[in-house]
C-alpha cells in the first residue's frame, strides 16, 4: 500500500473525516473546534463540509459536554467530545466514570456507549500544572472504559477509525507535542485493532517499552545506545486498554531485560502495572530487575527548565538501559 508523510494532526484529521463521511451518527462537539478549527488545528475545515450540526462549538464547560455527549451515545449516536486539556477532563469524570464505563454491565450488556473522548496532555511549552498531566493511569484504573495513546501519524489515524467503530467508550489520548510531527500513513483505508501493539525498533540486549511523546525519546535513545554496542529492542502498546501482553512479554523472553518509560509521575503509574505483569509471568527469565522510567511524584512546573527536570529525557532513557546491564557500575568501577 502506497504511503504518504503527513502531520499527526492531519492524521487525526483523515480519520475523522473518513468516519463521518461514511456514517451520519458521527458528530463532534468541543470548545473552538468549528470555525476556528480547534487549537490544534484537527478539525479544521469539516464545519465547511459537514456543517454545524454535527460539528459544533461549545461553551466552557467540560462537564456539560462529556455529559451531552454520553447521552448521546446511549441514544445512538457516535459523538467525539473533545477536551482541550487532558486536567479538564476532571470535570466529567463522573459521566466518564459511574455512567459511560458502566452503563453496558448495568443493562445486562444490551446498552452500548459508543463516545470518544479526544483529548490530549503531556508536557511541554510551559503551561504549568494544570495543563501539563499525564492522566492514563485514571482511566487505565476504571473497568469498562478502553484507553488509546498513539505515538505515530498512522497509528493515530488507524487507532481512531477503529475507535470510532466501537460499542464501549474510548478515551483517546493525544500529546501536544506530537501534533506537528510527521511520519508515514497508508493511502485509502487504515485501521489498527486495539489490543496489538507494535514493535517499533527490534533489538536483542533490552527491551524498552514506552508510549505516546516517550516514543520518540526512547527511539532515540536506542540509537544513541547503538552506538555504544546495545541492542535495544522499543516496544510501543499502542494501546493500554486493552493491552497487548503477549507481545511484551514475547520481548522480554527473548531480552531477559526491562525498562518502562512513561512521563507520568511514577506512583500509581501505567508502568508499575505493566511491571508488575512481567514479575508475575516472567519473573524466572529476568535477568535484571525491570526498570521504570518516570515522571517526578509532583505537580509539572511552569519554569521550562524544572518542567523538563520533572518528566523523563532522552539521557534518563539510556542510563536505565545501561543498568539494566548493569553497565554504570561496572563504568563507575572503572573511573
């Protein structure tokens, strides 16, 4: 199949597109989405072509519209609800939460809930705490709900077609510093089924494992390792839920050795459960213990400099490598 290099947010773009053309219950609703085509620019010029009433400006109110849009998925309809920061999504937590993650299980599984919540955190540009949470691990926790954070232009559009087809509700989680960043995405149709993630670097010595914007940096830091001799294999979900369990741990046979990189601040984390998968089924052919890359347990700085200290960088990547093979100390024994 032919293939193209376009912008992640064009991605999403074509996914929406394409799944509104050909199904008249898919409507968007968010703040600034319509004429002024979203902050990020992804629903740019599908009020022209699809019209204000299925793509539809709303007031300041993130409680309001997850509500609005969960009922309307109850109802029938395929609504995506975009939130424009990730922290925002606090104030619907309890539609996303006690209605739409449960409704199927409370109707006997005759009710479907088919709504998606696009939105994105991360950090990144200094704008502080309150817009700059990595907040996976609160959906990860709830039964019910699937949790979707693509790293790549074409996974982005494959993950959201597919979401967009679903009964259950989907919280689709973007990263602000990915929307400008290209890659290529097959021509004509793509989708990608939740629950298979990808390998996006093969490798022998480490498996590294990592999502959304951490992506980039561990692709990075393998090469950087590379360089030095190692074999880093970089596994990315996809993915979180459903997760894909038995390709992480089909790596990490072959490696015998582990690190988790997330961005989010390491307690309660993504990561730790990961990890706590791999000591239950794989404990016997570790190696090393795994290692979890991380966030700091405290509130994302507005200082650029403490913002970037706080989150995990492309050095942090490599140095968990590294003792994982137990290389700094035999380094340091040298010195």
């Amino acid at each position: 199949m032919a293939e193209r290099e376009i912008m992640y947010r064009d991605a999403l773009r074509e996914a929406l597109d394409e799944e509104m053309a050909a199904n008249q219950e898919v409507f968007i609703i968010g703040e600034g989405i319509a004429e002024r085509g979203g902050s990020y620019k992804v629903t740019e010029g599908l009020l022209a072509k699809y019209g204000p009433g299925r793509v539809r400006d709303t007031p300041i109110a993130e409680a309001g519209m997850i509500g609005v849009g969960v009922g309307a998925a109850i109802a029938g309809a395929r609504p995506v609800v975009e939130i424009l920061y990730v922290d925002f999504a606090m104030l619907g937590m309890d539609m996303i939460v006690n209605q739409a993650a449960k409704f199927r299980l409370m109707t006997g599984g005759d009710g479907r809930v088919p709504f998606v919540m696009r939105t994105q955190g991360g950090t990144g540009g200094g704008v502080a705490a309150q817009h700059s949470q990595s907040l996976e691990a609160l959906f990860y926790h709830i039964p019910g709900l699937r949790v979707v954070m693509p790293s790549t232009p074409a996974d982005a559009k494959g993950l959201l077609k597919y979401a967009l087809r679903q009964q259950d509700p989907v919280m689709f989680l973007e990263h602000k510093h990915l929307y400008m960043t290209k890659g290529p995405v097959p021509d004509g149709e793509h989708v990608i089924e939740f629950g298979v993630g990808d390998i996006k670097r093969a490798g022998t010595d480490v498996t590294v494992i990592a999502w959304s914007n951490m992506l980039p940096r561990t692709l990075k830091a393998a090469e950087e390792l590379e360089a030095q001799g190692i074999s880093v294999e970089v596994i990315d979900p996809r993915t979180l839920v459903p997760l894909d369990r038995e390709m992480i741990l089909k790596s990490v046979l072959k490696t015998r050795r582990v690190v988790i990189v997330q961005e989010a601040n390491r307690r309660g984390g993504v990561a730790s459960d990961i990890a706590s998968i791999i000591q239950e089924e794989a404990f016997y052919d570790l190696d090393a213990p795994v290692e979890i890359v991380a966030g700091l347990d405290i509130p994302v700085p507005f200082n650029l400099a403490l913002e970037a200290a706080s989150v995990p960088q492309q050095e942090d990547v490599v140095a968990a490598v590294r003792r994982s093979l137990h290389l700094n100390a035999i380094s340091k024994a040298a010195e």
